[in-house]
C-alpha cells in the first residue's frame, strides 16, 4: 500500500513539473517576441537611434541569441517562431 502511493505521489509530481515547466517555456517565449517586437520597433525609428535607444537595441538581440542557444527554448518554438527570432539577430 504504501509502494503504490508513493509511486501515485511520484507520478502526480512529474506531472505537475512538467505543466510547470510548459508554462515557464510559455513565458520564455512570450517574453523573447517582447524583444522581438521591441527591436521591430527600434529598427523602424530614424536612424541613428539614440543611446538609450541603441543600448535597448543591443540588449535585446543579445537576449535572443542567448535564448535561441539553448536547445530546450529552440526545440520549444514553431518552425515561424524560429525563422522570426533568428531573421532579427541576424
């Protein structure tokens, strides 16, 4: 009795992990298209962008090359999805 709840318990951990970790890789994805959108912008305004605008720039195409190097984040996106955050930090 005991083995079969611990195993129940096991299985019902597992199962929420893994709902957990969908939604942080959810929101990972949500948060990159921010930058995404952000850098569309930037890149949209007249040049040259100013310091502040530049740095915002910079940062946010260095945040989507550190996320698009990870394979779980990179596995996680549609075919769109990659071909849209890897077009940007090109």
């Amino acid at each position: 009795m005991k083995k079969t709840l611990f195993i129940a318990l096991l299985i019902a951990s597992i199962s929420q992990l893994k709902a957990q970790d969908t939604l942080t890789v959810a929101q990972q994805i949500t948060s990159s298209f921010s930058s995404y959108n952000l850098i569309v912008e930037l890149n949209n305004k007249p040049q040259p962008l100013s310091a502040r605008d530049s740095a915002a720039r910079v940062r946010n195409i260095n945040h989507l090359k550190y996320m698009l190097a990870k394979p779980w984040f990179y596995n996680a996106l549609t075919t769109q999805q990659r071909s849209q955050l890897t077009g940007i930090v090109d």
